[in-house]
C-alpha cells in the first residue's frame, strides 16, 4: 500500500508547497469525493460532510490521508483551504476515453451490458459499487470550484451532489425520459437505506444546482457525439418531458 498512499500523499503536499511559494495566492481548491461514504450503513442517512466511516478500501484511505494531510499542511502554513466533495460526476468529459462512471452510465443506457440486479434488488456495477446513486455534473463541479474560490465567506468543506435516487427510482426516471433506449424498469420498492446530502451550505453562497434530467441530457448528448451510443443521433433520441 505504501507504494501508492506515499505519492498520493506527498504529491498533493508537493503542490502545496509550490502554492505555499506565492505570496499572492488568495485560496486553494481541493477536490475530494462522496465515495469515501460507501460503508456507511444505516436506516437514514443525511450527509453533512462527506466523511468516511466504517473500513475504507485502498482507494478511500488515499483519499482520506492525502485530504488530512492537506488540511494540517494549510493549517501550519496559513493557507485559505476549501475542499469540493461531488458526487458522481456525470455529463460532457474531456478526455476520449471513458472513466469508469461515464462507463457505468453508457452500461445502463445500453441495457446493463455491464451490469446485473442482485438479490436485494439493486443495480451492481462492474465496480462492485450499488444501492444509492448520487449525481452531478463537471459544469456544476468546475462552477463550485469558481464560487468556492471568489466567494469571500467560503470555508471548510462543501458537499456538491443534485440528487439522491436509489437504483428503482434512478432507472425509472431514465426509461421514462428516454423511453427510445433499452433502459431496464423495475417496479418493486426497494427496502434499502435512504441517503440524504445536505447541501445548504454550498447554495448558502448562492449555487443552484441542475435537475437530474438535464445532467442526463447533457451526458447523453456527449456520448452520442463521441460515438457511443452506435450510429443514433441525439435529435432522434424520444426525450419525454
């Protein structure tokens, strides 16, 4: 583990330090994730923060290490720190290649080519990740990056998600608007923890998020233009409204 946690660690240090080298730097930005949620296990949950509990992963704990690391480094140093905590991020990307959750997106809107319910109902991706799907978009992550970043009473930590719809709810909401892909449905409830993110202190300063079926639209839209969806075009998707 130490061969990845040190670079994480000591590179987020490394930036820094350079930051640390202008004397006009005014405020740094930092990006963590609401993955480091996933063990939280309960009947009702309203997220505050976005912190990590149970037993993290690899992948967790070298985010929760290098994000400590960095508060303690600001702290010493005087720096004006604030972190962005997004949810999965969905919509236009720049590189050509697909992340995993774009990936994981392109699945479902294929049909599940990836995908498969499990035996409590739930949508289990190829990363193992299921339940509750939190969702935002890179325009709202690059804008809550800005405002953060100008807005003078900024501080601390900021959780930046538009919706919270578990996996029934996020695929019937899906095939209802794009009834022209192969989207499965389910109809059954499913007896499974309700997450809540709070994010009144992000729209304290202002923020107004996007609906969840314009972040889709505008995912959609990308991945017809970069050739993902086959040879359909975007206008002759049915979009219901």
């Amino acid at each position: 583990m130490a061969e990845i946690l040190v670079p994480a660690v000591e590179g987020t240090l490394n930036v820094l330090r350079s930051c640390k080298k202008n004397p006009s730097l005014r405020r740094v930005v930092l990006t963590s994730s609401t993955s480091l949620w996933n063990f939280v296990s309960a009947s009702r949950q309203t997220l505050h923060h976005g912190i990590a509990v149970g037993l993290p992963d690899t992948d967790k704990l070298i985010r929760v290490l290098a994000e400590k690391a960095a508060w303690e480094f600001c702290k010493e140093n005087g720096i004006d720190l604030v972190t962005i905590v997004p949810s999965c991020v969905v919509g236009p990307g720049l590189p050509p290649d697909l992340c995993s959750t774009a990936s994981n997106t392109l699945a479902l809107l294929k049909g599940m080519e990836r995908l498969n319910w499990n035996k409590q109902g739930r949508l289990r991706n190829a990363d193992g990740l299921e339940g509750w799907n939190m969702f935002t978009s890179m325009m709202l992550h690059s804008a809550t990056s800005i405002l953060v970043y100008e807005h003078e009473d900024a501080h601390g930590r900021y959780l930046c998600s538009s919706a919270e719809l578990d996996d029934n709810e996020l695929t019937s909401l899906l095939s209802a608007r794009y009834p022209s892909l192969p989207i499965p449905k389910r109809s059954d409830a499913l007896d499974i923890p309700y997450v809540e993110f709070n994010t009144s202190k992000l729209k304290s300063l202002g923020f107004k998020f996007k609906s969840i079926q314009d972040m889709f639209d505008d995912c959609i839209a990308s991945l017809v233009e970069e050739g993902h969806l086959g040879q359909v075009k975007f206008d002759e998707i049915i979009i219901c409204v």
